[in-house]
C-alpha cells in the first residue's frame, strides 16, 4: 500500500509516494541528503542538479556492484549444492557397497563356519 513521506534534500521538501515503511523512507532522504550537503560544502562550484546527477551514478555503480555480487553468490551457492549433491551421491553408493560387502563377509563366515563343522 503506498504511502506519502514527506523529506527534506538540499533544502527542498519533496512529497514521496512509497510501499516502503515511512522510517526507511527518511533514513533513506537523510542519507542522501547528507551525502548531497557534503558534496555541495566540498565543491562550491557545483550546482543541486550536478550534485543529484553524481550521487545518481554513484547509487547507479553501488547497484550494479550488488547486483554482480549477487550474481557471484548464486553461482557460488550453485556451485555448492551441486558438490554436495555429489558428496550424497558417492556417500549413498558407498553405503550400499558397505552393505554388500557385509552380506559377502557374512556369507563367507557362513561357509567358514559349515566348513568348521565337519
């Protein structure tokens, strides 16, 4: 359900429509208008836009950064499962050759022992 926050950037108040909590909303704006005041106290010579345009391809490069690293982690996760679904493969047909082989050494006891008998 979307909801109107209203924030404060650079000295402008924006109305924002949000599905976002209203707390997230303003933590996000005081970020960003932190960010904006730092860059307009440290270079006098750039305008609000200059500043907006900066800190759009700085969230720009932040996203795509998370994205590929994302990326990495499901390939890596991938990756993993398909490891363990291999370890649980050779763990399944090592038990079933341990089975084997314990019906073998019980049959060959068996032979022994009638063999012991007589």
């Amino acid at each position: 359900m979307e909801i109107k926050v209203k924030v404060k950037i650079i000295g402008r108040e924006y109305t924002l429509g949000t599905d976002n909590t209203r707390d997230y909303t303003l933590k996000l704006a005081e970020e960003l208008d932190a960010k904006m005041n730092a860059m307009l106290s440290e270079a006098s010579t750039l305008s609000g836009l200059d500043v907006a345009i900066l800190c759009a391809l700085d969230a720009m490069d932040e996203a795509k950064k998370a994205a590929s690293n994302a990326d990495n982690i499901r390939l890596q996760l991938g990756e993993y499962v398909a490891s363990a679904d291999r370890a649980q493969s050779s763990a399944e047909s090592s038990k079933r050759e341990i089975s084997s082989l314990k019906r073998r050494i019980e049959e060959l006891e068996d032979r022994l022992n009638q063999k012991s008998v007589f």
